[in-house]
C-alpha cells in the first residue's frame, strides 16, 4: 500500500515490436514519414523513440519471435505475482533469458502469450534515455500512448488482462477499453478472425497537430485508414495511418481520465456514431468497422 492506495501491478504500454517484410522501407516511414526518432540498429532489429524512453518501436525482418507488445511491470514482486496468476489460468509464460532481456533494454521480464497468441512481454525497468527526444520530423508526438490488439478469444484475453489489473472502462459491442491507470484506456481488444497488433497510438500536443498531420499524409501519399475522427467512449480525437504491411499507426490526443471515483463500464452499440462520433468511418479494415 502507498498513501492509501494499493500499488499497481503494471503502469505503461512502453512498446512495441513489429516484424516487417522489407525493413529499410519500414524504417524510412517510421521516421521519415510518422516522425519517430531513429535511435539504434543492433542485431538486425531498429528501434526508435517517441518520448524520453530509449525505444518505443522496434523493427526486425519478419520473424515468428519479432512481434511483441512491451507492458512496463512495477517491479520484480509485482512480475512474480503476475505470472503466478496467468500460469494459474492456463495461459503460456517464460522467463526471459539475459539475452532476450537485453535485447528489449529491460532488467527483467517475463514473455506471456494471451489466448489470441499474442505476444506480451511482462518487463520490469525499461531504458530510459538521457538525451532529448529529438524527431525526424516535427509531427508533434509527445509520448508512446496506447495499442489495439485483435482479439481471437474475446472471455480469455480479458482474463488474461484482469490478471495484470487491468479493468475494462467501456465496451463498444465487444470491443474492450482496457485502462490501467488514469486515462480511459491504454489497451482496445477488437474482436477479430485473427490475432496481432491492430494499431500502435502515439498522443500528439494537441488538435492542430492532428489535422497537420492529416494533411501531411495526404501530400505524402499516404493511406489514412481512418479519420480525423473522435471515440464516443473516450473523447479521444484519432488519425489512422497504413504503415509497413498494414500494420496501423495512429495519432491520437485528448483522451479522457477515468478518474479515482469507481464507475460501471458503459455499453455502446456497435455503430458507426460509436467508433466515430465525427463521422469519419474505415471501410476496409474490418476491427474498425461497425459492420462486422
């Protein structure tokens, strides 16, 4: 316990690690394009930053064992609880080796899989940079903010997110928000027919920048999937971009704070006003659709 409160067991999405087909034309939209900060390339694998960590995105040549999500753990006994719970729920967790630890830039940490063989990476102390994050490109990105994961096993992924405790603050349909701190969410599991991350969000300063960057893609000839457009649940303002092999960026800005006080999660319809109370709509991603 801490001031009353009890201490959390996870505190961050701190990154993601993507598997791509042609890794240099992945690495030049990343930063050239999103406006990331091109930082290290070491055994195969670049990283880049978007805040004062020292990675957020790392990108290797397509590999079964090169995608993962990166969640910040409080520490070592937190670590240990948390994998006590999911191995009592049946879900797969290994220890990372010094090897696998140091190539994700963390002390410690556990490699989980939920029920959708979505690879979590359970880590405890990620590098921090003493130098000033520094961009390409002036997109505005302030920090590393959130992720959507698909979802193949809606009841067993949620369990497995309870486990770390996290609580849902809304559902639109069957589409979770999953917070687990303040803010409404930091995690979306999208029911889907297959499993990987959706879309990696990175907040910006503020509207203006996501109307710059809006017009930014659509000169560079970029796939905007969805948006400008507005979460109903979370009052966040988003812009979905394609990057390398569908995978989705998105800059988002002015998510709402649960707050301390206990609520019920809400129930939103599966309706396009839901996804986008703007009116913006994604026609040819199915998880962002109102019409699966």
């Amino acid at each position: 316990m801490k001031n009353g409160h009890a201490t959390p067991l996870v505190t961050s999405v701190c990154y993601v690690r993507l598997a791509v087909s042609e890794l240099h034309a992945g690495a030049r939209f990343v930063s050239d394009i999103f406006g990331l900060q091109q930082v290290a390339a070491e055994d195969g694998e670049l990283a880049f930053r978007s805040d004062d960590r020292y990675r957020t995105v790392s990108l290797a040549s397509n590999a079964s064992d090169a995608a993962s999500v990166g969640i910040e753990v409080w520490d070592d006994h937190a670590l240990a609880t948390i994998g006590e719970r999911l191995g009592d729920l049946g879900f797969t967790v290994n220890r990372a080796e010094p090897e696998e630890c140091r190539r994700r830039y963390v002390q410690s940490a556990l490699l989980a899989e939920d029920a959708s063989n979505n690879r979590i990476d359970l880590v405890v102390r990620p590098t921090r940079s003493g130098k000033r994050y520094f961009p390409s490109r002036d997109a505005g990105i302030v920090q590393f903010h959130s992720v959507g994961l698909r979802t193949t096993d809606n009841a067993r992924d949620l369990a497995f997110w309870k486990a770390l405790g996290a609580e849902v603050s809304d559902w639109v349909g069957d589409i979770a928000y999953l917070r687990i701190d303040g803010m409404h969410h930091r995690v979306a599991l999208y029911p889907s027919t297959r499993n990987g991350l959706l879309y990696a969000a990175f907040e910006v300063e503020a509207l203006d920048q996501i109307m710059q960057n809006s017009y930014f893609m659509q000169e560079s000839q970029i796939r905007i999937v969805q948006g400008p457009g507005r979460e109903a649940a979370s009052r966040q303002i988003f812009l979905h971009v394609e990057g390398p092999d569908g995978l989705i960026f998105s800059y988002v800005n002015g998510m709402a704070e649960h707050g301390d006080k206990p609520r019920l999660a809400r129930q939103f319809p599966l309706t396009a006003a839901s996804l986008c109370d703007w009116g913006s709509e994604s026609k040819d991603v199915p998880e962002l659709s109102a019409s699966v």
